[in-house]
C-alpha cells in the first residue's frame, strides 16, 4: 500500500462514498497494516497536542525586573543599602521580589492551558491494523486509521464515519453547545457547513454519547480541527492592560520627574559648595521623596481586595488588572447558551387537535400549567394530549432525577431537547413510570441525522405501538392520517397546509419544534425496519421548545447600553433562534436586524466588517472559532476595549485574544476556564455587568488614592529642597520617607481603594484610553493638599528647633536630641495630616459632609492602622534607632492634631468652588 495520500486536508472527505473514503486515504475495510501505520508514523508524526518551546523559568523571572517601578524599588532598596540601612535594603527587595513572583505566575497560564488540552486527548484508541482489532496508545494513530467508537469513548482524531449505529456526539467542548449530535455514515453533500455540524464527520477531542461504529482518520494532531485551536490558543500574546499601561506610564513621568529634579538639586548643591557625597546623598533623596515607592503595592493589594468583593457577587478574577480593565470595556462579545439563556430547553406551546395550548413555567423545574384560551386546562380535559405525551416520554432517552431534600434542585441527564418533554410531562402529571409499565418498550430505531426522527415500539396487551418522535416535515412526510378529536382523519391538503403554517408560525418565533406521530401494527410483525415502522402514521401533534433568556439579562443589556458598551452576540447555534433571543433580550431593537452567519462573514471583506461592527446590536450565528477571533481581533483594531464570553475548547483563542476572557464556572471546561482573565461562577450575563460597574469603581478608587498618596510626597520633597537653598536641616530623614511611603500612607490608602462604585458611574461611557491616571488634575491637586502638608511640616520641625535654643545658620548635628525630636515632629505631622487628607480624598467635588464620615468604616480602619504603624516608629526603641526618632509629648500631639482639620477644611473650600464653577458634573 502506498504511504503517499492523496490530499492531506481532504476538504470535501464528507462528501464521498465509504469506497471513495477508502480509496482516497490509501486504507481498506481492514484498517492499515502495522508496517504501513509506522511508515505514516514517521511522515505525519505523532498525534499529540505540540506545546511550543517557552523561555526558561530563570530569564523569565528576570524580566520581571524590567518595570520603572521595579527598577525605581531596586533604586530606593540601593540608597538604603548604601545609607547602611541593610534591614530596610532586604525589605524593598523582597517587595520587588514578590512583585516578580507574582507576574512570573501569570505567566504560567499559557502552559496550564496546553495541559488543560492535553486532559481531552485520550490516551488510548480502539483500531483495526492487518484485520485485527487492537487497542493501541492515541498517539501512535495515523491518517488511514480505522477506529472503533462506543458509547463514552472520547474522539482521538478527526476521522470520517464509515459505520454509525444511532451514534450521537457532544461537541460541547469545541462549539459549548450542549444538545448532543446524531451522526451517520452517509455522504453528506452540502457545502459551507460548520465540520461540527457536518453528519458523518468526528472531531479530536469530541465525546461519543450514544451507539457504536467505525471512522476512518483523515487528520491527526496538530492538523485536527482541535489542533488547530489549540496552536490559535498558544500564539495569541497577551497584551498589557489599561491599567498597567497606565502605571507603566504613570512609572514613566513619575522617574523622569524624579531624575530631573533630583539632578537639578544636586547640581545646585555643587554650586552651593556642599561636599560631592551630600549633594549626591540628597539627590538621590530627592529621587525618593518624589517616588511613591507605596503605589505599586497599594494598587495590588486594593486590586486584591476587589476581587475577594467581586467573588462574593458571583465573578471570579484569575487576573489582578482584569478587575480595572472591566471599567474600561467597550464592547462585549457574548455567547448565547447558559450565559444570555438559562442553558435549558423548556416547552413552550403545543399544538394539538387543530388548538394551540401555552406551557408556562421555564427551566427543569417541574412547575407550570397547561393553558387553552385563557383557562388552565388538565390532561383530562384534552384527551390527545395522553397519547402526545407518550409519544414524548416514550421516544426518550433522558433522565429527571427528584431532589432529594428541600434544598436540592432537580436534576437532568441527556439531550437538553428530550428533558424538556420530560420535564412538560411532570406539569401536567404524566405518570412516565405507570405509562411505561402498561406499554413496555420492546425496541427502538435510533434518531438519525438524514432521516430526522427516531421510533420506538411497545407492547400494548393484544396489540404493539409504533411513536415517533422528530423534524416536524420529515414526520409530517410518514403520515397518513391525524389525530383529531379522538378521531383517526385523513391528512388531508387543508390539514397538512395547518401543520405547515403553525409549524412556521413557532419557527418565526425561534422555537424548536417537533412533531410526534404513532400507529398501531400487529402482535405478530417481529421485524423492525424503517421500511415497515415509520410510514402510514398518525400525526398526533407539535411541541415547541426554547432556551429561554435569563430573566435578568434584559435589564442587564439595557444597562449596559445605557453604560456605553456596545453588546454583540456570537453564537454556534441556528440564526433565528439566536435573532429571537437577541430581540427578547434587546441586543437588537428591530426584526429587520440582519443575523450573519459564518458564512457571510466568508463573503465580507474586513473593511465591511468593520462597517457591520460599527452598529449598535449585532448578531453572528453558526460561528467558527476562527470567525470569532477575527470579530474580536477587528474590534480590538478599532480601538475597542473587548470583552469576550466563552464555556468550550473553540473559545480558547478568541478568550485569550479578547482584553477580558471570560470563561463560564458552571457549563465552562477547563482549557475554557485556563484561558480566560474571569470565571462567572453563575454563568450570568448580569454578572458581566455587575462586574465592569465594579471595574469602574475600582479605577476611581485608584484615583482617589493615587492623589492620597502623592499628596504626602510633596512634604516629602520640600524639606530637601529648604536644605539646599536655605541652609535648614534637613527636616525628615530617607528612612522616614520610606516608612511614610511604604508604612503609614497604604492602610488609609487601602481602605479608599475600597469604596463602593456610584451608580451614576454606569451611566456614563467607558473611560477614555487617552484617559491618564496621573493627569494635570491630580498632580494639580495633589499639590495643593501637598503644600499645605509640607507647611505643616516645616512649622513643626522648625518650631520644636527654635523652641529647643536653634536658630537660622546654626548647624545641628544628626545625633543631637534636638534634631531627632524636629524630624520626629515634622515626620509625625506629614501623617497627622494624611488623616485629614483621607478624608478629603474620598470625593474630589461633593462634600464629605454630604457624603458621611461613617459611609465607609475601613477608612477608620486605615487611620488606626496608621496611628499604630507611627506609635511603634517613635516608640519603640529598636524602631528609633531605625527611623531617627524620639518619644513626643501630650502636648506635642495636641499640636500635631491640628492639622486634619486644617487640611480637611482647605479642601472643602477648595471643593465648594470647584461646585461653583462647573456646577453640572457630577461627583464619580
């Protein structure tokens, strides 16, 4: 046999016979020879997932140190080294060291995904090699390859069906739809069909839920449809976020400030005569008076802190800056089933004897009624409906299982399609089991994809019943007669024209529907083919299903788009069921809305579908992976921050592509869940929404204490500056710099990072990207509280000079008591002030007073953690040492607690004018 195939990607494999299948795969009825399989061994290679070679641990850790702030923590960890301020040396750079580590670990996702993959891929095959059949490891298979399927056995290959005896499939984990898919050998003629929707095509990765057959391989690793996802997966680099653009640049202005002045400074001590080492001293002082050396740890842990908030509602945040990027989302691409839908099939309407009856009640709680004309109506008012619903219990193959105390819920197994009849049995209290007792099942021809309806045969005292069970137009095609007012009629032209309209009437209203029929036949016929069981049947009735929306999406959207935020719904599933879902839900306001499917996207070049982007509501059914990267990787082009839903292995790609991935927690699978930045833990739409309202919460809260702490930055930078040009000691210390930066400001800081979003954020758009977090309004501000702290700072280290027998010009030696006790008072007032300063930060134009003291407790929190931090820093005589501190007075702090007031009050009358001014903004 040659080793030579004839086409490597047998694009049209599903359209040929099983002899042409043969042919064209160079293999036979009895699989490959092991001599042929190890020589297409070494031409194609192992079928495995290939895991791309990644940079070693170590260079990696390294780059972590590459960040402004990393490299600015390394600087401060280096003067305090050089300052011989080992203890404080070692605690910078376990801070940078942390920092690393934790950046390292998200690293790691790439390669956690690649083993999540690895999960699906089983281990071992089940093929037919020189006419014997053999279980061999997975890895070993070949194109040519033929492979035997049971029920639960996990597809190794891309393989074509040969043979299918009532074989169904989950692809749940490459499409996320759940309804498991019949398969069948026949060649299948139509073209720009989904592979997954293809019949007698199976997919790598794939689950066999029901029958047995033969496939032969026609792709392996790497070349599988599967293989293919998994290569997007893997060489899709993550981009930065928002939020660490934003630091990064915030880093950036930060140094270059720093730089600038600390080299100015130093060069004017020069020229001030001051020796080289103390105008190097005091540069490089500077450089750290003008570095929050605190934010970069502060921001982490407040991020932290959100997302331990964010999980109790419900969304789980594997990232640290996906919580600030939420705020900033433009655009979601949301998928339909479990996250906009509630993920269970219920039914709807029935129609029945020439009358359409409503079913209320939605999802797999058994509770609902049956309505006729307005009236709630039993199974004893509608005598039919008894056969209809032995027709649907009986052509079923799923399972309900009761709750088993009053908390648990029921629970379903099998095809979504055939619980939901179970579960419209239960309202209207079918007994399933007395049924089915009466009229045993004695055998049952299995759904399949070309004739679209399954039967099933049973015993019933002298006679035996055929029901059927399936596409309402194939049914409607066997039949031969109706069920109508208890009457067996002809189906006439007038009756089948009603089944028609009514069966398009439910499809315009994006419902599945199917049609059931039965007839009776003799004991004594034993054999069941589909030539002799399903024709000449009795139409009894339609049953019309759908997934029903989530009944909080609604509102969801609307607030969302009242938010900025542009929804777009990405779907697998049929167009009209999702153009349904999509009016219902208000993605899309008009029926007149086009619904694109994959294959007009084939058509569109990507200018036009951008244009088509553009607009508000859009809705793309029938969706490969690769289209959903390309939606999402034009949005991203367009300048739109993207958010990207997703439960199965074909999400991977357009997950990680996407700003934020989310990966549903409950319908989810794992190579989902690795490769999101989220996992809602509901699998809710609402959820998304509630989120980024938190996102935008959490970037005004970083706001908010950005300037807290660059306000004390500029007390920090005065006292150096007074040094140089007026001749004043030096009135606050590095270390105590480093401890107000690293030690007394986060706390306060922390408990701004926790304030709760306003309402009114989510009726305004998303921030802008040209947006800065440090802009001229904050560094504005900062410097106005700053320069009322800086005062406060010099009053109180000069006084406690003066007062201690100091005057202007005198020098005053490091050592001395005096000195200590000035850079004591001046250090304790910079965080005296911050007191006032927390306060004044929580809002930047509304009151506090408007606002309440008390509205949030944690502030009261961080104000005591900070008075302890500062207690122990002057009391605490291996700290003192430390710090170059010294016990103060009562009165000392009496004086000292003037300052929150000061400080709060100056900021009120700054507020009030900035009311005046601008009177319409509101407070963010």
């Amino acid at each position: 046999m040659s080793t030579k195939i004839a086409k490597e990607n047998h694009t049209k494999i599903y359209m040929l016979s099983t002899k042409e299948v043969l042919r064209e795969l160079n293999t036979s009825e009895n699989g490959l020879s092991e001599l042929e399989a190890r020589k297409r061994l070494k031409e194609y290679g192992p079928n495995i997932i290939k895991e791309f070679k990644k940079k070693s641990i170590i260079i990696r850790f390294f780059e972590q140190f590459k960040s402004l702030f990393a490299i600015l923590l390394l600087i401060a960890s280096l003067l305090a080294a050089i300052l011989n301020m080992i203890e404080l040396s070692v605690a910078i750079i376990l801070i940078v060291i942390i920092n690393a580590i934790v950046g390292l670990l998200q690293e790691y996702k790439a390669e956690k995904l690649i083993k999540e993959l690895k999960k699906i891929m089983p281990l071992y095959a089940r093929v037919c090699r020189d006419g014997i059949e053999k279980k061999i490891q997975a890895s070993e298979l070949v194109p040519g390859d033929l492979i035997i399927l049971e029920e639960g056995d996990r597809v190794p290959a891309d393989a074509r069906l040969i043979e299918s005896f009532g074989v169904t499939v989950s692809s749940v984990t490459l499409t996320g739809e759940s309804a498991p898919q019949a398969k069948s050998a026949e060649p299948f003629l139509e073209e720009n069909v989904p592979w997954t929707d293809i019949p007698n095509i199976i997919l790598m990765g794939t689950t066999v839920v029901s029958g047995h057959g033969k496939a032969i391989v026609f792709s392996t690793g790497m070349r599988t449809k599967f293989g293919s996802i998994a290569n997007l997966a893997q060489t899709i680099k993550e981009e930065s976020s928002p939020l660490q653009k934003e630091i990064s640049k915030t880093a950036k202005t930060i140094s270059i400030m720093a730089i600038i002045i600390g080299t100015i400074f130093f060069i004017i001590g020069i020229l001030l005569k001051i020796s080289l080492l103390e105008a190097f001293l005091f540069g490089i002082g500077i450089m750290v008076a003008c570095v929050p050396e605190g934010l970069q740890a502060t921001i982490s842990v407040s991020l932290a802190m959100s997302i331990r908030r964010m999980a109790r509602k419900n969304a789980l945040i594997k990232r640290l800056s996906a919580v600030e990027t939420l705020g900033c989302v433009t655009t979601i691409c949301t998928d339909k089933t479990g996250t906009i839908t509630k993920g269970e099939m219920t039914v709807t309407k029935i129609w029945i004897n020439n009358k359409v009856l409503q079913v209320t009640g939605i999802g797999y709680e058994p509770r609902g009624d049956f309505i006729l004309n307005g009236k709630r109506i039993s199974i004893n008012d509608l005598p039919e409906l008894n056969l209809l619903f032995e027709a649907a219990t009986f052509c079923n193959n799923a399972k309900l299982i009761p709750p088993s105390d009053k908390k648990s819920k029921w629970e379903a197994i099998g095809d979504p399609t055939e619980v939901a009849l179970l579960i419209a049995s239960q309202k209207l209290d079918f007994n399933i089991n007395l049924a089915l007792a009466k009229k045993p099942r004695i055998h049952m021809i299995p759904f399949d994809p070309i004739r679209k309806m399954m039967s099933s045969i049973h015993n019933a005292n002298d006679k035996k019943v055929v029901y059927v069970k399936g596409a309402p137009i194939e049914v409607l095609s066997k039949c031969k007669y109706i069920l109508i007012e208890g009457l067996n009629k002809e189906l006439s032209s007038y009756y089948k024209d009603k089944i028609v309209s009514q069966i398009n009437e439910f499809a315009k209203e994006g419902l599945r529907v199917l049609a059931f029929a039965y007839k009776e036949i003799p004991q004594d016929i034993y054999e069941y083919t589909i030539e002799n069981i399903e024709k000449d049947l009795i139409f009894i009735g339609l049953m019309a299903m759908y997934d029903p929306p989530r009944p909080e999406v609604k509102e969801a959207i609307e607030k969302a788009r009242r938010a900025g935020i542009k929804i777009i719904m990405v779907t697998g599933d049929h167009e009209l069921t999702a153009k349904t879902i999509a009016l219902q839900t208000s993605i899309i306001k008009d029926d007149k809305c086009k619904v694109f499917t994959g294959a007009d996207l084939d058509k569109l070049s990507d200018e036009e579908l951008l244009k088509e982007l553009n607009n508000d509501g859009v809705v793309f059914a029938r969706i490969t992976p690769e289209h959903k990267l390309r939606i999402v990787r034009l949005l991203k082009k367009k300048g739109e921050i993207v958010a990207v839903t997703g439960d199965g292995v074909n999400d991977a790609p357009s997950l990680k592509a996407a700003d934020i991935g989310i990966a549903m927690g409950i319908t989810g699978t794992d190579v989902a869940k690795e490769s999101a930045d989220i996992i809602l833990l509901d699998d809710n739409f609402a959820t998304i929404v509630n989120a980024i309202e938190e996102g935008r919460g959490v970037y005004r809260n970083i706001k908010r204490f950005t300037t807290y702490i660059l306000s004390s930055n500029w007390p920090e930078l005065i006292p150096f500056i007074a040094f140089v040009l007026f001749k004043i000691p030096l009135a606050l210390t590095i270390m105590q710099i480093l401890a107000i930066d690293l030690g007394t400001d986060v706390l306060p800081a922390l408990a701004l990072g926790v304030e709760y979003p306003k309402p009114i954020l989510m009726l305004q758009p998303p921030r802008s990207q040209k947006e800065r977090l440090l802009d001229l309004g904050m560094i504005a501000r900062s410097f106005f509280l700053g320069i009322i702290e800086a005062f406060a700072c010099m009053i109180s280290a000069i006084t406690t000079w003066i007062s201690g027998g100091w005057y202007f010009g005198h020098f005053l030696n490091m050592n001395d008591y005096l000195y200590k006790k000035g850079t004591t008072m001046a250090f304790a007032s910079i965080v005296t002030s911050q007191i006032g300063n927390v306060f004044a930060c929580r809002t930047s134009r509304t009151s506090i007073f408007k606002v309440g003291f008390l509205s949030n407790k944690w502030i009261f929190f961080g104000i005591l953690g900070e008075i302890i931090i500062t207690l122990f820093i002057i009391y605490f005589q291996p700290l003192q040492h430390i710090f170059n501190t010294v016990p103060l007075s009562l009165y000392d702090w009496l004086f000292l607690f003037i300052f929150p007031p000061v400080i709060l009050f100056a900021e009120e009358i700054r507020k009030f004018f900035v009311r005046r001014l601008k009177p319409i903004e509101i407070e963010m």
